[in-house]
C-alpha cells in the first residue's frame, strides 16, 4: 500500500523545493479548493523560465498529467523525498514580467538577430499589443520567417535556449 502525503504537505514541500532549487525568487504556491481539490497553482515574477521551473522541480510534485486529445487526467507516480506518494495532482505555472525583464528581452533578441536599434519596439510598444506585426526578420532579404516581436519575447521567456539557436 502507498503512503500518500496530503495535498497541503505536497504544496508545502514543493514550496520549500522551489526556495532552495531559486533562492531569488520569490514563488506564490496556492492549492485549488472544491473539485478541483489537489491541483495547484505555482507563480513569480522574472527569476528561471517556466520550462526550468518544470523541468527542475515541478515534475516531481504533480501526481496528474492531462491528455489534451483525449480530454483525460492520468496519474503518475510522483514521488516525495521521503518515498510517500505527492498529494498534488495537476500544477500550472505563470510567469509573470516586470518592465526591465521584458526590455531586457528585447535587448537580447535585437542583439541576437542583429537588428538594427533603431528597428526595436519599446516598451510602450510591447505593452499596447503593437508588436504583433513587426519582424526582427524583416530586415533579412528573402526571409520566410515572419515571427513577431510578440511571439519571439514570449518563447524567449518561457526558454532562453530559443537565443542559441
């Protein structure tokens, strides 16, 4: 018979693993209530990426996966330090961004795909949604990747991998 920890223990230590795996950031841990009991929810502002956060410590606390094609929850076995069976089932993620974390993207992506300074969108521009049509690609002749700047800060916070490629 598996021991199973509750999930108010399950948020807890994952709160304390998310602490000690990023010491800077601060994490908001919140447990769903009603039937959507156990599932939890996992929030902060600028620090890790979303994929490291899961990848690092996440994954070892969510009981639950989801089959978005067959719209069903399956478990896993996901197991705590102490060998017990995590009382969590599905656990989201959001990741916030401050001001100076998103403009830092935009330094970083113009850098990278070598567009002219002149050619980045502010802050300003970020915000009211007016970077959806524009392209750090627009300026490579015969380019057929038309991602805008929109799209290239969102998956450049999720996974800074996408600056290496």
């Amino acid at each position: 018979m598996t021991d199973y920890a509750t999930a108010p223990e399950s948020a807890k230590l994952l709160k304390q693993a998310l602490k000690q795996a990023f010491p800077a950031t601060r994490f908001s841990v919140r447990l769903s209530r009603g039937t959507g009991y156990g599932d939890c929810h996992v929030s902060w502002t600028d620090g890790p990426t979303e994929k490291l956060v899961e990848s690092e410590v996440i994954r070892r606390f969510e009981g639950h996966g989801f089959d978005g094609m067959t719209d069903i929850r399956y478990h896993k076995d996901a197991r705590l330090a102490d060998g017990r069976q995590s009382g969590l089932r599905l656990i989201s993620c959001q990741h916030a961004y401050s001001d100076q974390h998103i403009s830092q993207l935009i330094r970083a992506i113009g850098t990278r795909y070598h567009v002219p300074r002149e050619e980045w969108p502010s802050l300003e521009d970020y915000k009211a949604g007016r970077t959806w049509n524009t392209s750090p690609f627009a300026n490579e002749e015969g380019c057929r990747n038309r991602n805008s700047w929109q799209d290239l800060i969102h998956r450049v916070a999720r996974d800074r991998t996408e600056l290496e490629r």
